[in-house]
C-alpha cells in the first residue's frame, strides 16, 4: 500500500483532519493537543500523508534553537499504524531540516523503537533546555514526564 501514499506539506483545507488525528491522540493523553487556531497559525510546519485522497496521518517541525528543531504531532489515523507511513513523514521532516541547514533533530515519544528505526539514538531530555522552557513549562505532566527523548544528527 505504501505506495499509493502521498507525503506533502499541509495547507489549510487539512486543518479539521489534522486537529482529528491529534485530538485522538491527546484523549489518550499521549500527545500534546492542538486548537484548531494554533493548527492554521502554524500550517507551515506540518506535513501529512494521503492515501486515496485522504488524510491519513501528520507530523510537524518546530524550531527549538539555532540548529535545533523537534518532531512533533507525529500520528495515524486508525488503522495505518505499521505500514512504513510514519517512517515516510519522518524522512520529509528531517529531510525539511536538513534544508533548513540543521544539525540536530530530536522527539520526545512513547514509540522509541519506532524512531530508532528511524536512525534516531536515545538522550537523556535534560540535554534539551530549549523544550523545556518552550514547551514543558505548560504541560501537566511537566513534573512526572514519562516521555523519551531521541536525537537525530545531520552533520
């Protein structure tokens, strides 16, 4: 099937899936979510994947440092999980940084396996400042944070 899958930037007709996909994900408390209004303000940053016409899955990059940038709202919609279709956006994303002229690209996940696969080693999240302060301040589970962290490097 992989190969009837597109991957491309998204755009604004691919707001309501993509909030969709990431409110899935953020009812089982394993992703951050996502209004609506920050999803337009932030379109740029995401890709997604099509099969058939259809929004299939997503992934976004945000900038967390001069030569740094985080892979984020990674997710599927049911039933495609295991078909190489995360990979695909994974290699767009990092693909996008390195054009960006980056050096390091990191995720915070529960899927570590997944993103080992994908060339990405495991780090200790304090080595991440730039998150913290962006990011982790504003997250319930900023005091018992049960996620990973994984770096990529580009150079």
């Amino acid at each position: 099937m992989s190969t009837t899958i597109t991957v491309r930037k998204a755009s604004l007709d691919d707001v309501e899936k993509l909030y969709d996909i990431i409110q899935g994900y953020a009812k089982q408390g394993i992703m951050l979510p996502r209004s609506r209004e920050m999803l337009q303000e932030n379109i740029d940053s995401f890709v997604v994947a099509e099969h058939e016409g259809a929004l299939i899955g997503c992934g976004s990059l945000t900038q967390l440092g001069p030569d740094l940038v985080e892979i984020r709202s990674l997710g599927m919609t049911p039933g495609y999980k295991g078909q190489g279709i995360g990979g695909r956006l994974v290699d767009f994303l990092v693909e996008e940084a390195r054009a960006m002229g980056i050096r390091k690209v990191m995720a915070l996940t529960y899927e570590v396996a997944f993103f080992q696969k994908n060339g990405f080693t495991l780090v200790p999240k304090e080595i991440f400042p730039e998150k913290v302060w962006r990011d982790c301040m504003h997250c319930k589970k900023q005091y018992c944070c049960d996620e990973i962290a994984v770096l990529k490097r580009l150079d």
